[in-house]
C-alpha cells in the first residue's frame, strides 16, 4: 500500500482534481489519500485556509465569499451534487458566528472547513468516475488528538485503530491537518499539517511508501527563489531533510518525519502535475557523495538574549534556570551558543512582545544575578546541512570565509552534536547575498586557474 498527500495547488480547482485522479489510478496501491484544503491557482491568489482565517478574525463576509466562489467553482465544473456546496455555506456560517467553546477551538473548527470539503469534494468526484472511493471522517477513522493546553500532537493510542484501514479495498480520501481530541472537539496541527496527516497514516498501515505529492519535480539544495537553477536532489536522508525543512524548507513539514522514520519508511517527494518525474528519495541512510553539504536553507523572524555573567560556567544550572524562565513565558527555544561568561538563546521573534522581553530580562537581571541582559532582533538563521559533513575538514572555515567576503557580519555560529548541520546567525538584510555566496561554496566546481 502507499499512501499519498496532495497539497493545496494539486488540489485548487476543477483542473487539478482530474490530475490527482490520473495520479491516483497511475498505481493501484495508492489506496489512502490524503488532502489539504484549495491552494493558490496562480501567484497573487489566496490559499483557503487564508481565507477562512481571514473570515473567523475579521468577521468577514468577502472573505466568506470567496470561500463559497472557490468551492462553487469546483462543484460546478465537476458537475457535484448542489448539497455538497450547500453544506459548505451552512457549514461556514455556523461555524464562523458560533460562541460556543474557547476561541482556539472556534478557530480549529473554522479552519479545517477547508481539507474536509476539499475530501468531501474529491471523494464525491471518485465516486462520479466510477471510481470506489469513500470521504473518511478523521473522527470515524480513529485520529485522536491531544487535548489543550498539551501541544497538538497524535494520541499513540490512534495507531491501532488507524491500522484498520489496511483491511479495506476501497481508496479513502481522507482531509488532512485536523483529528478530534478525546471529548471530540476538533483540533488541527501547525499550518502544514496535512503532511503530518499523511505521515501518521503510513506509519499506521505500515505503507511500503509515503508519497508527498506538490509542485516541484524535486527538493532542491537551495531556494530557486534566491539561485538559479539550483541542483536537484534525489535522494535525502531523514536527518537531512528533518533540518531542512526545519530552517525554511517549506517541501514537508518538519514534524511530518517522524511518524515514518520511526518505522523507515521511505518518502518521496514528487509533482502532481508531472508524476513521472523520478522526484526526490527522503530514506534512513544513503551513500555519501563527494560533496559534504547537501542543502542550504534560511529562515528570517528570530531575535537573540544575550546573558552575561562573570563566572557562570561554574555555577550549577545557570542555563536550566535560564531556559525556565523562558519556558514559563510559553517560548520554545531554538538555540543556545554559549561561552565561558555567556550564553545566547535564539528565539523565534513571533512568541515575544515587549512586555515578555521586559519580563525575561528583569528576571534574568534579579533572579540569575546576571550583569547584562538583552534582546536583539531582526535575524535570519542560515542553515548548511549534509551527512558528509561530520567526515569533512575545514567546512566551517569554508563558510566563514565565504560569509566574510560577503562584508556580512556573523552573530552567532552554532553547530549540533551529530555534526549534520551547521548554523549561522547574521542579519535579515545580508541573508540573500549570504545564501548565494554559501551556494557558490559548496556547490559550483572549483574553477583551476591554467
């Protein structure tokens, strides 16, 4: 069996639900199926899920409208039955006007209109086709969440019962990015989630392959955005892509990994609209290559506290102390360089205000005795990653000295235990030139002078 997962562009209208059908009947294990809610049909367009947010916040009946316009579209052209877009409109409505339950969950509720009348749709255009497909309601199918204020993650227990979808012979179209909790509320995960959806699933059925089905023929060692025609990768381990997608890679969702890796099954990364392409092979080992560094990805939106403090090497749980602090404010950290009589922790810029930061550094002042306490912000973090790295002299020095020749300033270096990446903190402003220096660094041949 494989179990596959189409993003919002391979399902954003009429055109692309054919395509994923051609897709799905390509190969006859491809019998789970997971979707994400309508994605943008062309550039400046709106993702639905934005539009759902932005009809929930703001009370807005344009953006209402234009949720209602999207799915009309595609029950339109597909010839669906008008309930189907009828129960979309009463759905909407009374989800957006609803006071009932903490706003979270009004919000969760609100949100996931879109993936679960994106299944609904999908599974009744099957069915039109002749096709023996069924809609399959997180709800019946078994994924169980965690309950707030627990982050949103799969109860262990689901996987059981999860199981059980191997016994049909039916393809199942099911909406990704939501479950219900124990007491059946609807909760969704992080943005992206629906990756995490179709990850859970394969590791449930015990899927021989998990295919991520998106918009690119292949994950590629850095943004086309920022370098042209950057090299293709084609086959990845999971550590690799775990910190890729982690540090700006926006192919899978980070979190989406580890229900497969768990049990190793290997993730392919492909193109709705051009399957035959070999795409990219996310797999437990793979054999090294020449070159040490497989991607290079940046991220902007972090800030720094820098603590200070004589001698704080020596005393015992300076950093626990420090990272409760934090934690206590309901930040996660992403990083903690330290020296001697100093110690930095990279947050994400969106968890703080000023009030927080005022907070945290009167505390650090007066509960940790420390001399200076301060943030900084307006960072990117710039991340190399690669197997080969941990077997490869000089590397740092490499990038250092490309950075340098950049006239960039380095704020922060900071390299993990399994040597598989290396990261660098510098400036918002200074990480396009970074990226490109970096990428000619480890990535174009060295030119020989004759």
């Amino acid at each position: 069996m494989i179990v596959c997962k189409f993003g919002g562009t391979s399902m954003a209208d009429a055109a692309q639900f054919h395509q994923v059908k051609k897709v799905i009947e390509q190969d006859p294990r491809r019998q789970i199926i997971v979707v994400s809610a309508p994605g943008k049909r062309f550039p400046s367009d709106q993702k639905v899920t934005d539009l759902l947010i932005q009809s929930f916040y703001e009370q807005s009946p344009e953006a209402s409208r234009r949720v209602i316009e999207r799915f009309s579209a595609i029950q339109s052209q597909l010839g669906l039955p008008e309930e189907l877009l009828t129960d979309v409109i009463n759905e909407l409505q009374k989800r957006v006007s609803s006071t009932d339950g903490e706003l979270s969950e009004r919000l969760d509720a609100v949100k996931a209109i879109g993936e679960e009348f994106s299944a609904r749709f999908f599974a009744a255009f099957l069915q039109s086709q002749g096709v023996q497909a069924v809609f399959a309601d997180p709800r019946d199918i078994g994924i169980v969440m965690t309950s707030p204020p627990e982050r949103a993650t799969l109860h262990e227990d689901s996987y059981a019962r999860l199981k059980a979808l191997n016994e049909s012979s039916v393809i199942h179209i099911v909406p990704g990015f939501y479950g219900y909790t124990v007491n059946g509320k609807l909760r969704t995960f992080e943005r992206g989630g629906s990756d995490i959806t179709g990850s859970i699933l394969a590791a449930a059925v015990g899927a021989e392959l998990y295919e991520n089905f998106t918009d690119v023929d292949f994950v590629y060692a850095a943004n086309p955005n920022i370098i042209e025609n950057p090299i293709q990768v084609e086959e990845i381990t999971f550590r690799e892509m775990r910190e890729l997608s982690y540090a700006g890679f926006t192919v899978i969702h980070d979190e989406a990994l580890m229900p497969v890796y768990r049990k190793q099954i290997p993730v392919a990364i492909k193109n709705t609209n051009n399957p035959l392409a070999p795409g990219t092979k996310i797999v437990g080992f793979r054999p090294l290559t020449e070159r040490p560094v497989t991607g290079l990805t940046a991220d902007q939106g972090f800030s720094i506290l820098y603590v200070s403090k004589y001698l704080m090497n020596r005393e015992l749980g300076f950093g626990r102390k420090l990272l409760q602090i934090i934690e206590e404010e309901g930040i996660s950290y992403e990083h903690t360089p330290s020296g001697l009589d100093d110690i930095s922790v990279i947050i994400r810029s969106h968890y703080l205000d000023a009030r927080k930061e005022q907070r945290i550094v009167n505390r650090v002042l007066q509960e940790l005795g420390a001399e200076v306490a301060y943030f900084r912000h307006g960072l990117s973090m710039i991340v190399l990653v690669g197997e080969g790295m941990q077997n490869s002299t000089g590397l740092a020095a490499r990038a250092t000295a490309a950075i340098s020749a950049t006239g960039a300033n380095i704020e922060m270096i900071n390299q993990g235990s399994s040597e598989v990446s290396l990261v660098f903190g510098v400036l918002e402003e200074d990480q396009v030139k970074i990226v490109r220096a970096l990428y000619n660094a480890f990535f174009l041949p060295v030119k020989v002078k004759s």
